[in-house]
C-alpha cells in the first residue's frame, strides 16, 4: 500500500484507507482511483498528487 | 548566446515551482535559474488561511527548504534577488547590477497586495498576509495577541476569520460590501457563509470602512466610518490583490489588468512568458489554483518546444471556510441567465441557468458542499 500527497495542499490518499467520502474503498489502488477524482481539499486533479515515501 | 542559456523563471510561488516541477518531467537537461526577491522557501499560498485549524505555524505550511527544492528540481535558485528590468533584444533579466542571460523568461512574480491608506499612527499593527514570510511575520507579531481585526470581506478575508476563530482569537470583520464576498458568491450562498461565521462567533462591522487606526493601550483601536470603533491586537487588510505589471510594461510588453498573454502563455515578446497571479491569460485574470496548474502543464511543453495552448476547463473555487464549507464556480461575466436557489438553513444550491437550463455557474454550501465536482461536469469548459 502507497501513499499520495497532493503537491499543492499536502492532502495524502492513503490507498490502505481508500477514500470513503467520495465512495472509494479502502485498498484501492491510486491508479483504480477513478481519473476525475479530485484532492477534497483544494480541487486539484490525480495528475497533481505524487507518490510519498512513507516516514 | 540564446542557444546555451538557461531557461530562467522568475518567482518561486506555486506558479514558479509548480512550472519547474512540470518542466522537469518533460526535460531533465536544459539548465533552469529560478530567481525570487524572498527565502525561495517552498509552500502553497492557499493553505496560508489554514495555519490554525491545521494547527500548522509558518514552519509548519512551509513545504521544503530552498535547498530542497534546487536538489529536487535539478534548478539553479537565486534568493532574495530583485529584478529591476528586462532587457528582451538582449534576452537578459536585469538583477541590480547584475545581468542574467536567458533563452527563455518566464514571468511567475505573483501579485501585490493592494494597500489602503489610512489615517492614524497604528501602521505598524496591520499585516498583509501574501506569502510565506508575511505569513511568519503575522504569527510572530500575534504572539500574546487575542483580538484580531480583518479588514476585506471577500474570500481571503473570510478564510482567516474561520481561521483565526479556529485558534480561539476574537474576530471582527471590517467590509464597505453588505454582504460578504461580493462578486464572487450569489448572494443567498454569500449569507449562508455570513451566518455561519456569526455563529462561529465572527463579528461583522459591513457597509462601512475603517477610517483611522490608532494605537490604543496594548493594541490599536479602529474608528469606522459607521462611528463605531474597533479594538484589537493586529489588524489583517485583505483587500484585494493587483498583478504586479509595472516591470512588465517598462519593459514594453502588453500590459491590461496583468501581464497579456495569449493561450500559450507567450506575452507580446518573444521568448518571454507569464504565468499565475501577475498574467492574464485570453484575457481572464484568474488568481486561483487550478488556472496555474492547467498553465503550468501547458507551458512546460511549450518551453521544451512543443507549443502548447493552455485548456481552461470548469475550475470550481473552495473556499476554506470549514464552518460552511462552500464551492463556487462564477458564471461567465458576460452570461445571459438567473439564479436558481434552494435552500435549508445555511445549506444553499444556487445554480446560473441560462434560457435553455443549461447550467453555466453554480455555488454549492453546507450539506450541498459536496455536489461541487457533479456540477463542475455539467458546466462548460471556459475553453470549450
């Protein structure tokens, strides 16, 4: 399992966790996270999250 | 001498470092400088409004160190350098006495904050909060402080106060507009956001504008035009924001409300560019998130050399107002058509349809918050 940061806010997609709110399921995958998902945060798209090492 | 100089970018904002970050996925090679007149300290300018509730200070928002950046980047950055000109025949950016070649310049030097001038001797108590080091200067001044006094209405002036109510200050919102967020929300949505920020404990002081500040015991005290004074510790002007053009149009490019540029960011000479808070792309000047990014990607190909035209699809703004959350996406200022409203309490679904019930604009608050990235797929693109 990844994590995602969202360059411009720092909003992190957990793919252990998913994305209930928005009907993603915890372990979904960053690229099975449908293409028009946007950062809940600060509307950017998926092409603005970068992968994190995990701390 | 074009061919082995660097691309340089001036301004190291989201607009610059975002541009960088874009570049570099499409040319590892070419040498970029990136030049900024502050610490080259990388952060987001929209989360500034979110220290408190994040429980996030100045350190805290700052993202990566300038050395970070220049490592991860593989850029070259100039720090606290200021530019003074633009020599385009020579293809040189001006720095003092200093001259730096280019082959390609791209103007990313954001905007300037716009300041009132106000009579009394409490100058030195009203911050403007811009970017990161403003944002430092702000909380180290707050310290021991508890009442605050915003100065501005509209959306920045709001996020703060939710902010700043979030850490427990006292907050009182000086604005000339009866309702707050003129031109940006419908009013029925910009009420919801007003009402829930009362409720918040967010006072209110509209129609009406602060006429002196003087200092007032420990802090400064606010004589308004309504005859009511205000005291507080610190006092926010958020007013309004003016692309910096000035260097641009000595320069002698077009110049309108910001730097002009066409829809590949190219401004009316040649290899130089603009982009983010200073540029008005087509046209729109658009101090927002989601336009730079789109400009971003755009131009990235283009200064690799495949010319590329920026896209404007439907970009809702968030407000980062958690007590009411709200989006918006302003019609067209030049659509034909009527606001549709419903509401429940402060929960407000206001939708701009033209005569055929297309949906053109649309602000979403409360519970319907969530409806916003639906109704952005039923808008049409700003560039269709």
């Amino acid at each position: 399992m990844k994590k995602w940061q969202c360059v411009v806010c720092g909003l992190i997609y957990d793919e252990a966790e998913g994305w209930p709110e928005d009907g993603i399921e915890p372990g979904t995958k960053w690229e099975d996270v449908p293409e028009d998902w946007v950062c809940p945060d600060c509307g950017v798209g998926k092409e603005d999250f970068e992968m994190i090492e995990i701390g | 001498m074009s061919e082995q100089a660097p691309v340089v970018i001036v301004g190291t904002g989201l607009s610059g470092y975002s541009l960088a970050r874009e570049f570099r996925k499409q040319d590892k090679e070419t040498p970029v400088i990136m030049v900024t007149a502050d610490d080259g300290v990388s952060y987001s300018k929209p989360m500034l409004s979110t220290g408190f509730t994040k429980g996030k200070d100045a350190d805290g928002l700052a993202q990566a160190s300038t050395e970070s950046m220049a490592e991860q980047l593989g850029v070259q950055l100039k720090t606290y350098s200021t530019v003074t000109g633009i020599d385009h025949a020579a293809h040189e950016l001006i720095l003092g006495d200093e001259r730096l070649a280019y082959s390609k310049l791209v103007l990313a030097w954001g905007a300037d904050v716009i300041r009132l001038s106000i009579e009394g001797d409490g100058q030195d108590r009203v911050f403007s909060i811009n970017d990161l080091m403003d944002y430092r200067a702000f909380r180290q001044a707050l310290e021991g402080g508890r009442r605050v006094a915003i100065m501005g209405a509209g959306l920045i002036g709001c996020e703060f106060a939710n902010d700043l109510r979030n850490g427990d200050y006292e907050v009182d919102v000086i604005a000339p507009s009866d309702v707050v967020m003129p031109g940006l929300l419908p009013e029925p949505a910009a009420n919801a956001v007003q009402k829930e920020l009362e409720n918040l404990g967010v006072r209110f002081h509209l129609e009406t504008v602060v006429d002196r500040i003087d200092h007032h015991g420990e802090g400064v005290r606010l004589a308004l035009a309504s005859g009511e004074t205000v005291d507080a510790d610190l006092v926010i002007s958020a007013v309004g924001l003016r692309p910096r053009i000035e260097l641009a149009r000595q320069a002698g490019l077009d110049v309108g409300r910001g730097i002009q540029v066409n829809r590949a960011l190219e401004t009316s000479v040649p290899d130089v560019y603009a982009l983010g808070d200073c540029a008005e792309v087509d046209g729109h000047v658009l101090l927002y998130v989601l336009p730079l990014m789109a400009c971003a990607r755009a131009l990235a190909k283009t200064l690799k050399g495949e010319r590329t035209e920026v896209r404007y699809g439907t970009m809702p703004v968030m407000i980062k107002t958690p007590c009411c959350p709200t989006a918006v996406c302003p019609p067209p200022d030049d659509a034909d058509g009527d606001w549709e409203v419903e509401s429940d309490g402060t929960s407000v679904r206001a939708l701009f349809k033209n005569a055929s019930g297309e949906i053109l604009g649309f602000a979403v608050t409360g519970q319907f918050a969530i409806e916003k990235q639906s109704l952005a797929k039923e808008v049409p693109p700003l560039h269709g």
